[in-house]
C-alpha cells in the first residue's frame, strides 16, 4: 500500500509552477489519453530508513505537480505516481517490482536508495521487460553487480541508472584529503562483504593507493556486525590518520562508539563516510564523536539547479521539508526528486509513454536537466548508465536552529557547485 500523505507546505509560487505548466496545456483542446502508471520503490523503514525518510514529501510534490496530466505527443494523460516501501529488504524489493509490474500494470519503474533496493528492483524489471530508472548506489555495484562484464556489451535492455561511482568518490576523496588538514597518507578502510563494499574495495582502494595513499584493510566484514574490536586493533597499530567506511548506517554507529571507546577516534585526522554519514539523523545520533565527520554529498542544497518539474530550486526544496516536516533537509530530497524529473523526461521524450520499448529507447539517449544537474546518458561511463558528481562535505556543529550545519568543503566533480568551509581536522 502506499504511505500515506500530506500535503507540504512550500512556498506557493515554486509549488505550484510545474501543476501550472501543465494545467495550462490541458486548456487547449487535446485527446484523453490512458493513464500513466509510475511505480517508485525506496526504503522508507528498516536499516535504510534514513534514505528514505524524505521520500514521501517529494512523491506528494510529484503528485501535486502531475494534477493536471501529462502531454506526450499531444495527448494529455492523468499520471499515477505509486509509491512503495521496501522495509529495507532487498527480497521484498523483488517482490514489490513484480506486484507493480504484474498486478498495477506500471508503465515505468523507478528505485532508489543502495544495492538492497535498487538491483532487486532493476533485476525484476529487466526480466519483466518493462522499463525502469534508478539512482543513489555507485554505478559498479549495479553494472557489474548485476552481471554486465567489462568491456563486453551491456546485457541489460530495460534498465537504467545515473549515480556516481567510483571515480567520482576517488577525484572527492583525493581532493578533500589533499587540502587543509595534514595526514600521515595511511587510510584504515572498512568496507563490508555487500555489493557496494565488494565493488568499491576493487576499484576505490588502487585508485587512491595511485594517489600515494597507504590503504590498511583489515578484510571484509558482514553486515550486523557487533563486535569491531579487530579492526580498532589494527587501524591503531598502524596509526591511521584517514578512516574511510562504506557500511549501513547502524553498523557505523556501532563501529564509531566502540572506535571512541578503543581510543581510535583521538588518532583519525579524517572521517570519511559514505553510505553512512549522509543525513543529518544518522549523525545527531551518535553526539558529540558525529561532530567533524566528513561526507560526500550526491545533493545539496547550494546545488544551483532547478528541478523542471516542480520548479524548486535546492533552497526552496530543502525550505519547504523543513516547514512541512519540522526536520532537517538531507540530500536524498534533490536525488528523489531529480529521479522523478527525469523519469518523466524519459516518458516525454518517449512519444508515447505506453510503449514500453518506446520508453526504454528514450532512457537510453536520454539529455535533461535535473536537481543534481545535467544528465546525459549518451556518454557512459558505460552503457545504461550516467555518471553524477559527488562533492566533500562535513558535518559541523550548528550554527542556527538544527545541532549540526552540512558544510561544503570541496567540488572538483562539479565547479558549478560553491565551496563554503575549510575542512576542519576530526580530532
């Protein structure tokens, strides 16, 4: 079922821009055409809760944009836009690709938020032959996690993706931890036996060692641990100055409190996260050791974009979560809603959204705008996918109305996007 709603409270004029655009096309004369069905699966509960916590805000501004239909090819069709929750389980996300597909006839898949949602979803789709968009996991862990061999044609027809991979975290990384705080070069990683963590540990670790980065890895670990006693060991040991992570969140939490406990956090001179550490929750959480602790963002506020379908820019959006949720903004709210922009841009562009192979086509050479910035899926890195920025970021203790401030401390992936901190060491 899909959670329930209530309308946001944003500011009037950027609401309602792209209802209107729509609502003025529909005054013409024009042909009723059948109804445009979107499924849209993240995880709203569960581990990965904290991905999705935005999720439903930006679904009733979809809804609230799509009111007055959509014109594809001079045919106006009413959009349903129906919105899933995967619990955090990757078995369930399976499940609800395949009743959006089988039982609600879906023109369009959509999915986002980790390897646990998004490749089910993808691999579901890919089967059903029915066309499906997704973002928010690195590229690699879904291209090659999926099957795809390199340098071998794509084996995927049905479904694509746009996120950052690991170039993107390597340029962020390598300049972040270049810049204002001196380092011994030694990087403690932890990164889990799952799809990111396998993918990452491949392609991330050789490309920063290329950078003269020393990488200790204690070995893979499972998801659950609770005992990182180990990895604390060595990491001390060997003196690492740079901590980098790629867990789910709770594993972090666990992991950092036991860091601070062992005495490993008064060594660490960068805390890097990823996967974790993105959203202001997470982070309030773990108190005064969350302070100081380094991220990358896929969106921010200070983005300068604007979404075309709602018109937002990333203040007014990040502004109207806030009024209407009494929460922080978290970059999940530009990434969903820029996953919807373009999934609707791939229907437009398609000439007739209820032709799935038309559709399909569409994403494959697909060109817009979004959110995040400019999409352009003609240019790789491989087929299927679109590579987005990720930019450095830290978490420092506030300075308004919310305990901590998301500051923006680098952006070689994407110059567009303004720098307002220095890095600050951790500890």
């Amino acid at each position: 079922m899909s959670e329930p709603h209530h309308p946001p409270m944003i500011p009037r004029r950027g609401a309602l821009i792209g209802a209107g655009l729509l609502l003025a096309s529909g005054r013409r004369a024009r042909a009723a055409g059948a109804a445009i069905k979107i499924g849209f699966v993240s995880p709203r509960t569960g581990p990965l809760a904290s991905f999705g916590e935005t999720d439903g805000f930006i679904v009733d501004l979809a809804r609230k944009a799509l009111a007055g239909g959509l014109e594809v090819g001079g045919t106006t069709y009413t959009v349903e836009l129906l919105d899933r929750d995967t619990q955090s389980d990757p078995a369930r996300a399976g499940q609800l690709a395949k009743s959006l597909i089988n039982d609600d006839g879906v023109d369009l898949v959509l999915a986002t938020s980790t390897p646990e949602v998004v490749n089910p979803v993808s691999d579901a789709a890919e089967a059903a032959g029915v066309p499906a968009l997704s973002t928010v996991m690195p590229w690699e862990a879904w291209y090659f996690g999926r099957g795809a061999k390199p340098g071998a044609p794509s084996p995927f027809k049905w479904t694509y993706h746009f996120s950052f991979g690991v170039a993107e975290f390597a340029g962020a990384y390598i300049s972040q931890w270049s810049s204002t705080v001196a380092t011994n070069k030694k990087v403690g990683v932890m990164y889990p036996n799952d799809a990111d963590g396998n993918a990452i540990r491949a392609h991330l670790a050789p490309a920063l060692e290329k950078a003269g980065f020393s990488i200790v890895d204690p070995g893979p670990y499972e998801d659950g641990t609770n005992d990182y006693s180990a990895q604390i060991a060595t990491f001390k040991k060997n003196r690492c100055e740079i901590f980098n992570t790629f867990p789910i969140p709770p594993d972090f939490a666990t992991f950092w409190r036991q860091a601070a406990q062992q005495g490993f956090t008064k060594i660490v001179k960068i805390a890097q996260t990823a996967k974790t550490g993105l959203f202001p929750s997470s982070i309030e959480a773990l108190g005064s050791i969350g302070h100081n602790i380094s991220s990358g963002c896929y969106w921010h506020r200070d983005f300068p974009y604007k979404s075309p379908l709602t018109g937002l820019d990333g203040h007014a959006l990040a502004d109207g979560y806030e009024a209407a949720s009494g929460r922080q903004w978290t970059q999940q709210l530009g990434a969903s809603l820029a996953l919807i922009d373009a999934g609707i841009a791939a229907l437009r562009a398609s000439g007739n959204p209820k032709d799935k192979a038309a559709v399909a086509k569409a994403l494959s050479t697909l060109q817009t705008t979004t959110s995040l910035g400019k999409l352009d899926f003609t240019k790789g890195p491989v087929p299927n996918v679109c590579a987005t920025p990720i930019i450095g970021t830290q978490w420092v203790k506030g300075s308004g109305k919310f305990k901590l401030d998301y500051v923006i401390t680098e952006n070689s992936g994407d110059r567009n996007v303004p720098v307002s901190a220095k890095l600050l060491p951790y500890s």
